[in-house]
C-alpha cells in the first residue's frame, strides 16, 4: 500500500466552489492539473464520464450511459436500481473549449448547462454554467426562494444569532 | 459590498429596535402566519401590522407571499440558511465528481506519457 502510495503521490485537491450568479444562475468552478484536451476527453466519453459522474458518496449506480457527444446528439445516464434517468440534447460541442447541453428529465423547468474549458498553463480552468427559464425553476431545483448572494449569507447568519440570543433576553 | 452591508444592517437594527417587531419574529420563528394571525395575536388593527411588517420585510428579516386573500409571513433568513445549506451540498456533490475526475485526468495523462505522444482519436 505504502509502496503504491510512493508510486502514485496524490496532489492537493483543488476546490469546487459554487456561485449563485443570479436568480436564474448557478456557476461550479473548479481548476484540473491537466490540459484542456483530456479533461474535456473525460467529459465527452461515456466510458471516461460514468466513472466520475457518479461518486461512491452519491450512494447511487449508473446502469446505462449513453452519450451521442455531436450538436443536436442526446444523451442518457440511468440509474440502478429503478431507472430514474437524467437526459438531454447537446446543443454545441466545441472541442477542447466548450459543450452546452439542455436537461430535460424534469421538464419545462431543467436548466440549460454550459462547461467551458480553459487551459492555463498546462491546468484547465472547469466553469459550469446553469441558466434556469426562471428563479422559481432554479428555486424549486434546490430550495426555497431568497435575494441575498451567498456573500451575505455569513453576516446575515451572525445577525441571526445576535437576535435569536437578543429575544432570548427579552422574553 | 461593505456600503452594502452596513446598509442592511442599519434596516435590521432600525427594524428590532420595536419591541413589537421583535415579538412577531419570535412568532415567526416558530410558525408561519398571516398578518391576521399577527394582528390579533399583539392586539392591534391590521394596518398597523402590516406596517411593522413592511419594516421587517424591508430589513430582509421577513418574506411575505400573498395567497388568494391572505397574506403569509416568514422569517427571511430561515430561507437564506435554507438556500446556503443547499449549495453547500450542490458544492460537495460536484466536489466529490471532481476529486473523482482528477483520478481519470491522471490516468489518461500518464496514458499519454507511456505513449510517447498525444493521443487522438
């Protein structure tokens, strides 16, 4: 085990972040020690993609992956042991640097997604982009509605405790 | 973004500095209700609750939402906590996709390596 650990050394981890850029916007960056050409690779092949999609943390498992990578293609991931699928339409694919797709499982409300792949020194910069048809769309995806960025949510979290200990004082 | 903050918190301390304002969050805090509910529950006329509320809703410290003729109250940052704590587990699925990934992006670079040149499909 050591010896293989010796053998493989395994870099840092870089960080995922997440954004919500708008009402209607989600944005995931996160930077691969790797050129564009092979990370978008690993994004485009089923074989390469149904083996990270699907993290042994999501406590799922990928019965089928069928992706047709070409404008206008689709693609489908199920599920074992029901079936529940995600699938959609490729609308560009643009080697190494972007592909945008439709997410259709969920109806009229799926988001359209955009990954774009920028190489940078020899590392990709990853951004995934998710353009909601409106706020309640991203809303009902994740949670109830708010105005506030992710930013303020810090300071308004110790004005809460602030008042939940002010109102503990006053009753 | 800090002219911003202080800006919000001068609404919020402006908005607790009533002692009934600070009631009807406590209220808040333990159950959703109309103004109605609030009016009678503090022994007041419905105009004047919808002002204090007004203030609290200005503050972001309440969310109303008008269903047919009644309009429900919430505590705002219930909300917010709510759609940080969502992200933050959108954030660590896709972290988890990508600790994954960089396993396959080091196999097919070391792929590459033992080739001697790019691979091409």
């Amino acid at each position: 085990m050591d010896a293989r650990r010796e053998s493989e050394p395994t870099p840092m981890k870089n960080r995922t972040t997440v954004e919500r850029k708008s009402e209607r916007e989600l944005v995931v960056t996160r930077t691969f020690n790797g050129p564009a050409r092979i990370v978008f690779e690993a994004w485009t092949k089923p074989e390469l993609f149904r083996r990270w999609w699907v993290p042994k943390s999501m406590g799922m498992v990928l019965r089928s992956c069928e992706m047709d990578v070409r404008v206008g293609g689709t693609y489908r991931l199920a599920f074992e042991p029901d079936g529940v699928a995600f699938f959609g339409t490729y609308l560009e694919v643009t080697p190494p640097s972007r592909l945008v797709w439709t997410n259709e499982e969920s109806g009229e409300g799926g988001p359209v997604t955009t990954v774009t792949f920028e190489e940078i020194g020899g590392q990709t910069l990853l951004v995934m982009h998710e353009l909601y048809p409106s706020k309640e769309a991203l809303d009902a995806a994740g949670t109830g509605a708010a105005d506030a960025t992710v930013e303020t949510f810090a300071q308004l979290d110790e004005l809460l405790l602030a008042l939940g200990a002010n109102l503990g004082v006053l009753t | 973004m800090v002219q911003y903050t202080w800006t919000r918190f001068d609404a919020s301390f402006a908005a607790l500095s009533d002692v009934t304002r600070r009631g009807v969050l406590e209220q808040l805090a333990r159950a959703d209700a109309s103004i109605t509910d609030l009016a009678d529950r503090f022994q007041m006329t419905l105009t004047g609750m919808k002002k204090h509320v007004c203030v609290l809703e200005q503050a972001g410290l309440v969310t109303t939402e008008k269903l047919g003729r009644v309009r429900t109250c919430k505590l705002g940052l219930r909300r917010l906590d709510e759609e940080a704590a969502w992200i933050e587990k959108y954030r660590k699925l896709w972290a988890a996709r990508f600790d994954e990934l960089d396993t396959v992006v080091e196999e097919l670079k070391r792929m590459e390596k033992v080739d001697g040149r790019k691979k091409r499909e």
